[in-house]
C-alpha cells in the first residue's frame, strides 16, 4: 500500500497509550474504537472491495484459533435463513507481513480436510480479524466444497454458485465480487504488533457467533506463556481481567478453564490442546461444556497415579461432540473406577505413539486426528457407559484399538504393529441377528417360512419359554413348518412356526445347576496361610503395646523435644545418663513381606513362623486440633540416620523381649551422655550391617 509510512508522535504515543489499556482489560472497545478513528483520522486506512480468495485469517484470529469449520458452516446456513445484507457485514484485514502468515492459512485450511476449500494462498493479500467466518463462508461457494445440508444452493452435493444466484442474489454477488473491508497495512502492523490482537477480541464481543470455550483455552495459553517469557510469574488474578475483557458468556468456568491449561495444557507449546483443538474445530457440535463440567474435569484423582491428560482430553471431544454430564466426569476419577479410566488413558497414548513412530506430521493430519479423535471418544463412551444412537457397540477397549490401527494404517499407508488384531472377532456389532437372503416363490411368499424364525434370534440348541404357562424347553429342529422342543422328562413338542413369529416364546436363561465340592481338611481357617500370619502379626501387636506401657518411664519423654520443621528430629531437652534411654518402635504397621525397604523399616525377631519375615514401619500422626483422636508419636521414628564415622552417632539397635521371648522387638538406647540441645543419630546400616547385627545369642532384657 502506498502513502504515509509514519505517523506523527503524538499519535503514536497516543495509540500505544491505548493499546496498553486494551491489553490490561480496560475499556476495550473503547480503546479499540479510539485507535482505529486516530488511523482514519489520519488517513492511513483504506476501504477496498476484496475477492473472497484474496483475504485470509490473521494468525491471531480467535486468539490464535483462525476460524473454525463447522461454525462457517453454520453460518452459511443462518446467512440463506435471514438473507444476506452487505451493509451489516463488519470487515477489518491486516495487509500482509510475511510467510509465516501465509503459512498458517495454508496448513488451517489443509488441516479442515477439505472443508475450508483449497489450500491455495497464492492470491492472498489481507488478514482478517473481523468478517473472518463470513469471508471464509464466500470462499466455500468459490472452492464448490462438498456442503451436506442446505441442499437449495448445492449440486451433487457441493456449493455451487449458480444456485446460489437463485436462492440470494446479494450473497451470490459477495461471492463473486467479494464485500468492502477496511485495510490496516502492513507497517502499522509492524509497528504495533499488538494491535491485530486487541481489534479481533474486540471483534468478538459483538459478534452473535461470540467466543468458543477453545478460543478461551488458546488466549490464557498465549498469556501465560507471553508473562513466563518475561521471567514473571503468573496467575489468574493477573490475566483474569483481560481474559474477561470481551464479556464472554462462559466467564463463570474461567477459573477451572485456567487450571486445565497449566496443568494439562502440555506446556510452552500446548501441543496436547493443539491436536484437541484441531479436533473440536473441525467436528464440534458444541461450543459450550458449561462450569460444572470444567469444574469436574480438571479434579485430581487421589488415587490415580499419574494425571489422567489423555483421558481429561478424551472428554473435552466427547463433551464437544456428543455431550458428557459432570456427575459421569466426577465417576472417572474415583475409587471404583479410575483403574479402568488409567488403562484407558495409557491406550489413548499407546496408539498415539504407535503413529508418532511414522513422524509427528500423521499426528497433526486432519484425517489422522479425526481418526484418532473418535477413537478416543468411543473409549470414553465405553468406560462410562454411554450410548450412542446408531453407533457401532464394543466388546472392548482393545476392539476399539483394533478398529483405529486398521484405520490409521490405511490413511498413512504404513503397517502399524496391531497387538489387538485378534479382538477382529470380538469387534462385531452387539446387534440383533443376522438377516439372510430370503428364497421366494413365483407368488412371492417365502419357499422356507422358518428364515423368519432363524432372523428373529432362534437356533437350534437355544433354551425357549411359553409366556402363557411358563412352559420351558431346548429347541431341537427347526423345519419349514414347525418348530421341535424338548421340554424334558420325555416330552417332546412340535410348535407351529407362526407362534415364534407371534412372540409367544421367549427366549430364557436357565439356571445353572448347583455346584458342590467335598469338604477337605486342609481347608480349614487355621490351615491357612494367610490366617497363621494375621494371628502372628496380632500376637506381635500385644507384645509390642506392653512392651511399650511398660517403658514408659525409661523413654523419658519429658527430657525430649520433636522437632517437625524444617526436617524430622529427636532433640535432648536435658541430660540424659548413658544407657539411660530407651526407645521402642511402637507402630500400628506391621507388615510380612520378603522384600522391604531398609531405610525404613526393622525386622522383628521370632522363631513361632521362621518362613515368615516381619517388619515394622514408621507410624506418626502429629497432634491436630481438629482430631483428638488421631494422635500417635513414637520417639522412636524421629532419631535421625547417619554414615559411619559419624561422631553425632549417640544411639544403638539392640533386640528386647517383652513377656513372650518368641518375639524380639529392634529398640534404641544411647551410648553415651546426652547433652541439653543434642540431636539423636544412630548408624545407618550398610548392605552387609544387618545380618552381621543378628548373633546367634541375642541381647535380651
């Protein structure tokens, strides 16, 4: 564009005055109003009739978005319903500043899979950030994409121009010559790179379409990430009145969308919520989960053991595309069922990473997302629960699986390694029976009437049940007139076909017959296992309870401090004599296992089960104004560990019996004078320390 390259300073300043506003949340529009009548005012913008291929979307269109596929098909739709009206169309372009711009309007519209037309961006001049949809919806007529509704402006199934001179002459005329739109050039872009962000939120505020919760999702993300650059830390507080800047009409789940961006966003680059985004744009139903759904979404699991993000995003698509309830969202994440939600999450990423191994490009395909979209949408439909109207039924997760690694391997043409290509037999439709080629006469009436019988779910073998007299039986032959029941004790009936056509008989489910087994010996409760070690561990509490009443007065705890913060230690308040202190390992954990961890726990002693090994483990509930009860602390877990040489070392193990010498208890006593203010350590052992610890003649007292 030619003309004035500078603007003077005072404008300059002014606008970026106003832009600073804007961007803080304030006044908006109003700022957004005053900069663009300061550009007219000037002269610097320029009002041009644009063909619809000669206008792309600005990058920062929709916060990031561009535009999204079904919402231009939907206004095709409202714009044939009201009528298309040239003045109301409010269009705002920036002139281009480069490749990358370009750049993106190619892969958007390659990544719509053909629903945005042809990828050709040779002809582009101009970036939108208002009138976007309604230029896109232009360019649908210009590029004859396949349209499936709206049937009075398509041929065969595509938009086609010369219906729509019938149905609307002013769209038609849009669509041939395009409409007039407001031009920003390119230096004013350069100069306030802000800009084309502030005009397309403005944008959005009046616009009827409004934001997607998406669009939302893309703008948190881009400021969060635009502050961390900076070295700022960042929170909701600080974006919250910009975000909420446009007045969008999902303000009340802001602060759970804020939370499922930081946490399951994927990071600086989003690449999680790009590919779902991807997704929702080109498939959405919805625009809208609403705030009990965002609130149910990003709740953590105290169960589960890592974050759940592919599922979280298996259900945006479900909520997008089909809709999914809060209370079904909250049921993933507890106890009976996040077992069945984490092997579901680790399935989605299996088979993303089976595709990942051909090259991340099949992952941000169009086709290969939508693939991989509706994959993820029926796991999460099997899982829950949910059905859909006319839509294939599963077995399994792993029939799913199969059915998206045949698919994906047609649309990549690579071989994708398919551990689930034995659930092909487990992959049939739960339906009803199959139907089969029906014989007929020259009269036109069936030769074999007992193919009715067969297609409505009767074979050979099946159990039947009479609904007038409860009469049961196995159905033995089926004939061209009449069916053969055995009903037992040696009756046999011959039934008309037509009474299994009528619906008297049912089909039924016999009871199973009783099972029995011999009681043997070896079965009995003290036989068990199982039970001797649960008496072990019973009797082994009792001694440990005595053991520790009975040394009340040798722990001398009115001589100990515990120290919580910064880390866990046992201080002598006073002088303790050597060998005077005497700590035992009361705990209400004790555990028989072979394999244990030595840093935390200490073997117990006893000869009543040799085979069985038992260790006890640190038990402490710190003393809490809120529950009374819950209070238990043993000294004994707060000593300290130290490595050999050590000269803080000031304490010992040695094994003591209580009232049953079956058992010896690991206790502690120090080994030489503690002082006031001194912190208790004992040796930590080393690999070989704790068989060289056990003589054959143990200590006792």
């Amino acid at each position: 564009m030619e003309g004035v390259r500078s603007l003077p300073e005072g404008v300059t300043s002014t606008i970026n005055v106003l832009i600073d506003r804007a961007l803080s949340g304030t006044s908006m529009v109003k700022s957004a109003e005053g900069i663009l009548t300061l550009l007219r005012k000037e002269q610097v913008l320029l009002q041009l009739r644009l063909t619809p291929k000669m206008v792309g979307v600005h990058p920062r269109n929709r916060d990031g978005v561009g535009v999204a596929v079904r919402e231009v098909h939907s206004l095709l739709a409202d714009i044939l319903d009201t009528g298309f009206v040239p003045s109301l169309v409010s269009a705002l372009a920036f002139e281009v500043t480069g490749p990358e711009e370009l750049e993106f309007n190619r892969k958007l519209i390659e990544s719509a899979g053909g629903q945005l037309g042809v990828a050709d961006v040779a002809q582009m001049r101009y970036l939108s950030v208002c009138g976007s949809h309604t230029n896109f919806v232009l360019r649908l007529f210009v590029d004859s994409v396949e349209h499936s509704q709206n049937q009075q402006v398509t041929v065969n199934g595509r938009l086609s121009q010369d219906a729509l001179r019938l149905a609307d002459t002013a769209f038609f005329q849009a669509a041939q010559e395009g409409v007039v739109w407001e031009i920003i050039p390119s230096w004013i872009a350069l100069q306030f790179p802000r800009l084309p962000e502030i005009l397309q939120q403005v944008g959005n505020t009046s616009l009827n379409r409004g934001e997607s919760e998406m669009q939302m999702l893309q703008r948190l993300h881009s400021m969060c990430v635009e502050r961390t650059s900076k070295g700022e830390r960042v929170n909701l507080e600080d974006v919250k009145r910009r975000a909420l800047a446009s007045k969008p009409a999902f303000a009340e789940s802001l602060s759970d969308m804020w939370t499922f961006v930081m946490r399951y966003s994927g990071g600086a680059k989003a690449n999680m919520m790009q590919e779902t985004q991807q997704f929702v744009m080109t498939n959405a139903k919805s625009t809208q989960l609403g705030a009990p759904l965002w609130k149910a979404l990003v709740e953590e699991s105290k169960i589960a053991t890592n974050s759940l993000v592919r599922w979280r995003h298996a259900i945006l698509k479900q909520g997008y595309f089909h809709g999914v309830k809060a209370l079904d969202v909250k049921r993933s994440f507890s106890k009976d069922m996040v077992r069945r939600v984490a092997e579901a999450n680790d399935l989605m990423l299996e088979v993303r990473l089976l595709l990942k191994q051909f090259g991340d490009s099949y992952l941000c395909d169009q086709k290969c997302c939508t693939a991989i979209g509706f994959f993820e949408m029926a796991v999460v439909q099997f899982v829950l629960g949910l059905k859909q109207p006319d839509q294939k039924v599963y077995k399994s997760t792993d029939a799913i699986a199969n059915d998206v690694i045949k698919l994906l391997t047609t649309l990549t043409g690579h071989e994708i390694p398919n551990r689930w290509s034995a659930e092909d037999l487990e992959n049939a439709l739960e339906s009803g029976p199959t139907m089969s080629l029906r014989e007929l006469g020259e009269d036109g009436q069936l030769m074999d009437p007992s193919v009715l019988v067969k297609e409505a779910g009767w074979a050979v073998g099946q159990s039947c049940r009479r609904v007038k007299d409860k009469l049961v039986g196995i159905i033995t032959e089926i004939t061209h007139e009449t069916v053969k029941i055995d009903c037992g004790k040696g009756l046999l009936s011959k039934v008309p076909l037509s009474e299994f056509e009528a619906g008297m008989w049912q089909h039924f489910t016999p009871k199973s017959l009783p099972s029995a087994l011999d009681f043997e010996e070896e079965w009995l409760p003290h036989k068990s296992l199982e039970f001797q070690v649960h008496r072990l561990k019973a009797m082994i509490m009792g001694e440990l309870f005595d053991l520790s009443e009975s040394h009340v007065e040798k722990m001398h705890t009115q001589k100990l401090q515990v120290q919580t913060k910064p880390s866990k230690a046992l201080v002598a308040k006073e002088k303790i004599l050597s060998r005077k202190l005497i700590l035992v390992p009361s705990t209400v954990k004790i555990q028989a296992k072979h394999k244990h961890d030595k840093k935390e726990t200490y073997e117990v002693l006893q000869t009543m089960m040799p085979e069985v090994t038992i260790w006890l483990s640190p038990h402490t509930a710190l003393p809490d104004e809120n529950d009374e009860d819950g209070r238990f602390v043993a000294s004994f877990w707060f000593v300290k560990s130290g490595h050999l040489p050590n000269p803080n070392v000031n304490m010992e193990i040695f094994y003591m019996s209580g009232k049953n010498k079956a058992f010896q208890f690991p206790c502690m006593r120090n080994i030489r004078i503690l002082q006031p203010g001194e912190e208790l350590m004992i040796a930590k052992e080393s690999k070989e320390s704790r068989a060289e610890e056990k003589p054959n003649k143990r200590q006792r007292r």
